[in-house]
C-alpha cells in the first residue's frame, strides 16, 4: 500500500505540480491550502505532511503545532525558501523545493520509520526468571 502524503500550500498551480511529482514516485498524495488543512488530515489520516514554502511563517508556526499536536506521528516536512529558519524545526527541511531534494527527503523519512517499525528488541528480563 503506498504512503498517504498531504500537502499543503495556499499555491493551486505548485500543489498539482508537486502532487504530479509525488504520485509519479508512488505516492498517495492528498492536498490541502493552510486553512484546510487540519480537517483534511483528519479525513484522510496521512503518515506525512509537505508544507509549502508559501505558507506565511507566523502562520507556519501556528499550523505545525496545530498539526503536531492533532496528529502527532505524522512527519513533517517544510518546503523553505531562505538559508535562515525561525522557530520550531520540521522533521526535515528541503530547500527551495527542489524535486530531486524533495523525493529523497521524503524516502529517507519514510525509510527511517520503517527501520524503526521492524526493529526487534530483545525481550525484556522481569527478574522473575529462574
């Protein structure tokens, strides 16, 4: 089953563009402008979450807590434009938006979780074994 991605952005024409990028990886991308988008997550219960670089930083700030604090194992990736980034930091940063850079955030993130979902721990003494 391919990974359900949502993103975000107030940018009609660069949502399809980026959508059209991330189906074509295999994605199952949903989109959302900023003010849609804590609904349409709940609908569509995505593991991921792309937000563009349009996104006025206060309101980025404010829309990542409200996301994070709604659904918080969804990882969060920022789309920015500038070398320097105020407040909280994302799961991950891409610059500019690049496909390529934004693909390979998007895998290795994805990667990372499955890593952690198929590690088995040893099973834990309790004391009580003989």
């Amino acid at each position: 089953m391919p990974h359900k991605i949502l993103l975000i952005g107030p940018d009609a024409p660069l949502r399809a563009s980026r959508r059209h990028l991330l189906e074509r990886a295999g994605y199952l991308v949903k989109t959302a402008t900023d003010h849609s988008a804590l609904e349409r997550l709940a609908e569509d219960g995505c593991e991921m979450v792309v937000l563009g670089a349009s996104i006025p930083e206060n309101g980025y700030a404010q829309l990542e807590d409200r996301l994070r604090q709604a659904h918080p194992r969804a990882f969060i990736v920022k789309i920015q434009q500038f070398e320097a980034h105020r407040g909280k930091a994302p799961d991950t940063f891409v610059e500019n938006g690049m496909p390529a850079e934004l693909l390979e955030a998007i895998a290795t993130l994805f990667n990372l979780e499955r890593e952690r979902l198929t590690t088995v721990l040893p099973p834990r003494h309790t004391g009580t074994e003989g």
